[in-house]
C-alpha cells in the first residue's frame, strides 16, 4: 500500500518556487528578498530586472518560476497576485583553504542559499471577506 501523500506545503491561493544550491552568500541574496517582498508580481519583476547586482537575474527567473506556477498548476490570476514570502536559509558552504606565510593556512568560505517565494493571489482573498 504505502504511505499516505502529505498534504500541500501552501494554501490553495498560493503559488511557490524554490531555489536551492545558489552560489551565494545569504546575506547578499537576502537584500534582493526584501527588495520584493510585498510587493505586486509585476513591479517586484521590475525591480529584478533593473536591478544591478548580480543575483538579481536568478532572483528574477525564480519569481517568474513562481508566477508560471501560480499559473498553469493552480489556476490563479497573475494580475492579482502579491509576494506573500520571499525567504532565504543557509545551505551547504565549501570549504577551502589559502596558504600563508611561515607554513600556515587560512580557510576560505564559499556559501551557498537558498531562496524561496511564496505568492498569493489577492483576489481570492477579497471574494471571500
């Protein structure tokens, strides 16, 4: 038989996409989550595209990632949705190591995060208040 399927990690008003494994420090990709948090999809899309650092590019494949979700599996409408949840954990870091002087050493650190959005569709929510 087998187990039992969980039950989905988003309200049926929602939409996510996860990026995992993203050569980048947390606290650098954190700066862009809180660019769009919040924010309608087009405008936080926007604000990625004219961005000047550099994950903004990822950061905006993601939420367009997110928004063809909201889209094609769930059936929501894109020009009422909102970036409900933009977050960023720690993920695995690499370490490595510098040779310095008199024989000893010094250890390199190269991060990886990971960035997860959520959106909401907002009309849902005024239809059924």
């Amino acid at each position: 038989m087998g187990k039992a399927k969980n039950p989905p990690k988003q309200a049926s008003n929602e939409s996510r996409a996860v990026l995992r494994m993203y050569r980048s420090s947390p606290q650098k990709l954190n700066l862009l989550a809180q660019q769009i948090r919040g924010l309608p999809v087009q405008r936080a899309m926007d604000e990625m595209k004219f961005s000047r650092k550099r994950a903004a590019k990822d950061v905006y494949k993601v939420l367009y990632s997110a928004m063809s979700n909201a889209e094609n599996n769930h059936g929501l409408d894109i020009d009422s949705l909102v970036v409900a949840e933009a977050h960023v954990g720690k993920n695995l870091v690499m370490k490595r190591i510098r040779a310095r002087a008199r024989g000893r050493a010094a250890r390199i650190m190269k991060p990886f995060s990971q960035l997860t959005i959520v959106l909401r569709d907002t009309s849902v929510e005024a239809e059924a208040a």
